[in-house]
C-alpha cells in the first residue's frame, strides 16, 4: 500500500504536503517523496526512510510553489532503493510527476509496449514508472501544445484501456494543474476535498479522508472508479468519468488493516466496519461455543482494537490492554523481509503480566496473514501466566496472493495456505482460534444494503479478482520474482548505492 497526496493552494504547499504524508505514513514506511511547481519549475525531494527522517529543513526551503503532490511508498514491485522512491518524473510532454498507489498486473506487457510502439524508456522495476509513460504517451497523442482539461480525461481514458489491476494517482504538470484518478474497479481508495482562504479555494486529493481532516479540508467524496478529478492552476475543479464500465469493488483488506479507522473510504467509516466485525466476530463465538469459559479479551495492538473491544462488549467478557506497544517502531506487516518483520513483533510488543496469569484469556488481531505476529504473541500470553490462549481473527484466513498493492506476493507465505483451520490452530499453538466468516466480513463492512458498494475485491480471503486477468501464470512468476527468498536474494547480490537519475537530494 502507499499513500498517495496532491494539492493546488494559494500559497506555499509544501508544509501541507508534508503533513498529509505524515498522517499516511501508516500506509508506507519505506520511502517517501515530494515534488512541488512553482511558475517556473519542479522541485523534487524523494528517497528511502519515513516522511520526517526524508524531509529536512533544507529540502522542504527548495519545494516551493503553490501546487505538488506526495507519496508514501511500500513497495510491490521493484525494490526499496531510493531511485524507485515516487513521484516518478517523465520530461515529455510539458513535464509531468505522478504518484501511485496499486499494482498493475500487466505490467510485464506494457513495458514492452511502451519500448516498442511507444518508444519511452523505463530506467527502473517499478510499475508506477510505466503508469507514468502510459499516460504521458496518451497525452502526446493529442498533440497539441497548450492542452485543457478534456486533453487530460482523454489521456486518462487511454490509461484505463491499456492498464489492468489496481491504481489510484495523483499526478501534476508544472503550470497547468493536479489531477487524481482511480481505476475502473476503485480497488485503492482516493477522496479530495476542497477548503476556503482568503485568497480563493484550495483542492486536495488523498487516499484517504484522514489526510483532509488533520490539515483543515473538507471531504467532498471519493473519487468515483474510472474518474479522473483535475484541478486547474487557478483553483478550479473539473471531473469527468473516464472508463466505459466503472464497476466499484474496493479493496476490502484497507477495511480490515490498511486505513486508519478515522477514515471514511466510498462513505463507509473505517471504525464503524472494525466495530461491526467484533460484533460479527461475538456471535460467531457464542454461537459455536455457547459454553465458553473465556475470562478477559485481549487485543494485539494497534490496529485490532476497535474489533477487539466490540467483541468483547458483545461476548459479555471484560477487555483489558495486555500488550503495551513500544511508539517508535512502525507497522511490522509492511516491513521488507520476513527476518526483520519477526525481530520487530518481539521489539514492538511487550505482555504485562498481571493481566495474564491464570486467566484463560482471547487474544483478538485484525488479521493472520503470515502468522508472525499471532506465532509470537501466544507464546508471550504463555509466558505471562496465561492459563489457556484462545485467538480470534476479525477477518478469515488469509489463503491467497494479493495483486493489487500489497505486498502478498506468495502464496505458500501465508499461513493459513493449504491449511484447515485446525491446522492453522496447531501451527499457531492456540488452544482454540476463531476466524470471521467472510459473508459476516463483507456484511460488516458493507453495512448491509445500505452502502454504495454491491461488491469488495475479497481475492485475499477467497482467490477470486475482479480484474479477472489474473491467472495461474502469473501467479507463479509473482511468487517467483517477489517472494521472501527472491527478494533475499535480490538483495545480497545487489550494491545498495543508487545512481540516481531524478533525484534532486
Ligand atoms: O500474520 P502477520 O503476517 O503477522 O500479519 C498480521 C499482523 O500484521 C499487522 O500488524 P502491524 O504490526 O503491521 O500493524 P498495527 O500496529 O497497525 O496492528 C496486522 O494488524 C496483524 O497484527
Ligand atoms: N503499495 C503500493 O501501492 C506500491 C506502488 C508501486 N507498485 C510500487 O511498488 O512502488
Ligand atoms: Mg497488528
């Protein structure tokens, strides 16, 4: 997942941009990027590390102008040097930065394409450089020298013809304007938002509602799937449908772990889904263990709490903060390689023990995906004194791949692959674990009839892609090319130095 910004003020931007990256940060922590226009030119500032270690004072005096754009990366494809660190810049036609969130899952042909018909030059393994080109081919082909705004949605609508899987982005050119848009399937999540100044209104566009509320704008909604949303250099905002046949079927995963609760993505609150899926959760558990002898419900910080504390509300059962989470260290999930995701669950959670000993206590997580954190975490409710672990997953078993921007490229990764539940159970050491249904997942979130969304992209619970491009093939090459031990490998053989192309640092 990456988080995703763009903004046309009417004054200096940079700070802003800087502080939307922050609150996304949560959505990647392995690079970051910002680039700014002012009447003459581009300033970029990107490379590896978390927003505030990337953005000195220094570089934040060299990114003026009144409109740019942002990006927080973890990364799908390629790796995590500096020189795929977004937003990619492509000089022709008129200059143009974007930033993406997602995956393209024909990547692998529109590279080729883009040589060969398009005769563009790609410099790097990532997907979001191709995006870039695609557009900017599309754009060329209208061939003019000053373009408006139909040029854009005509240029959008090309890229929705060529590319498959999922894409939300933000792209600028220098004197003209900022524009954001989704694919067909609105897979990865993007609102924009407007605020009043003195001076006239100003227009954001971000992945998530979050970013919009902690720097003062208002949400005016999402972008639609297939929309294109483009804000002009003076202020004024102009949208359009780009795509045939938008089909809404976002990424239910962002509702179980991605967003912050305090989002609203295609008008469902983050917060109200986790607080259904413990509700959900509770009746499941009472219905298939009416006996239960369960004593306290304990969640996994951080993102399980809101599930956790609902579950336990609804199962009748006190809740209690067992694990204390050590601030300074990030989201474990979404860090490169497994041998460092498995150090930092140790590092980042620590069990007091009071709240265990001789208790049988549930401990409640978001989601098992690989099972390093639900591995860890019951042999430390053990070791507390915990008389039996119970653990109750707010989602079901992870089985498949993710395609579309988060980084489940293996199948045979993921714990619960291959395996029962009572398999999983085993593997994990619980004396008893508890999964959401997926119909109680995907009523939790959709808000039972009420919601705008008829149908979730669920591929990671049930191997079923909306895109429906994604075959057997290509799994197999994903697992291949980017698995834990490829990308190992990768890694050792590689000189870390970056020869950078773009990079202004
Ligand atoms: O089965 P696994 O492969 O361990 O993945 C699942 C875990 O990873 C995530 O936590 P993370 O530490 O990334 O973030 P959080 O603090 O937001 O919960 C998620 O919330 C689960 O706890
Ligand atoms: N997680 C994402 O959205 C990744 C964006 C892009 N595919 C990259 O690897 O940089
Ligand atoms: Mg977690």
């Amino acid at each position: 997942m990456c988080g995703i910004v763009g903004i046309v003020g009417k004054s200096p931007i940079n700070q802003i941009l800087y502080d939307a990256l922050l609150v996304l940060q949560h959505r990647g922590q392995d690079a970051a990027g910002i680039v700014t226009s002012d009447s003459k030119k581009l300033h970029m500032r990107k490379d590896t590390g978390l927003a505030r270690d990337v953005f000195r004072t220094r570089h934040m005096l060299r990114l003026r102008g009144n409109m740019g754009i942002g990006h927080v990366r973890y990364p799908t494809a390629g790796g995590s040097c500096s020189s795929e660190a977004q937003p990619f810049y492509v000089n022709s036609p008129y200059g143009i930065v974007l930033a993406h969130n997602g995956n393209l899952t024909n990547a692998e042909e529109l590279k080729r394409d883009v040589f060969v018909d398009d005769l563009r030059h790609i410099n790097t393994e990532s997907d979001s450089e191709i995006l870039l080109n695609v557009f900017a081919h599309e754009l060329q082909l209208q061939n003019k020298l000053r373009i408006d705004e139909q040029d854009i949605f005509r240029a959008v609508e090309g890229v929705h013809r060529r590319c498959r899987g999922g894409y939300a982005a933000v792209a600028m050119i220098p004197g003209f304007g900022v524009f954001g848009f989704r694919d067909p399937h609105g897979i990865r999540p993007v609102v924009y938002g407007k605020r009043e100044t003195e001076a006239g209104e100003e227009y954001i566009i971000a992945s998530e509602s979050v970013a919009l509320d902690t720097i003062g704008f208002e949400l005016i909604g999402d972008v639609a799937p297939g929309e294109c949303v483009f804000i002009d250099r003076e202020g004024h905002l102009h949208t359009k449908q780009c795509a045939p046949q938008p089909v809404l079927s976002p990424c239910i995963f962002e509702f179980v772990y991605f967003a912050r609760p305090d989002s609203i993505i295609d008008n469902i609150s983050v917060h109200k889904a986790r607080s259904r899926m413990g509700k959900k959760l509770a009746a499941k558990i009472k219905r298939v263990w009416p006996g239960h002898d369960i004593d306290v419900v304990i969640p996994v910080p951080d993102t399980s709490r809101t599930a956790a504390l609902q579950l336990a509300n609804h199962l009748g059962v006190p809740y209690a903060e067992g694990f204390i989470k050590n601030r300074y260290i990030g989201r474990t999930f979404i860090m490169p390689g497994q041998q460092v995701r498995k150090k930092s669950v140790r590092q980042k959670l620590n069990a007091i023990d009071l709240e265990f000993r001789r208790k049988n206590v549930l401990l409640v997580d978001d989601s098992i995906v690989r099972g390093t954190t639900s591995q860890q975490i019951i042999q430390m409710a053990r070791d507390a004194g915990a008389r039996r672990v119970y653990f109750a997953s707010a989602a079901p078993p992870v089985r498949y791949p993710n395609v579309y921007g988060i980084d489940m490229p293996s199948a045979s990764e993921l714990i619960a692959h291959a395996r029962s539940e009572a398999e999983i159970e085993r593997e994990l050491g619980a004396d008893r674990l508890f999964f959401q249904d997926l119909d109680d997942l995907i009523d939790a979130v959709q808000k039972r009839g009420k919601s705008l969304v008829d149908r979730f992209d669920t591929s990671v619970f049930d191997g079923i892609y909306v895109t429906g491009d994604v075959t057997p093939d290509y799994l197999e090459e994903l697992e291949r090319a980017r698995s834990d031990g490829a990308k190992q490998e990768r890694r050792s053989g590689q000189d870390e130095t970056v020869i950078e192309l773009y990079n202004t640092a």
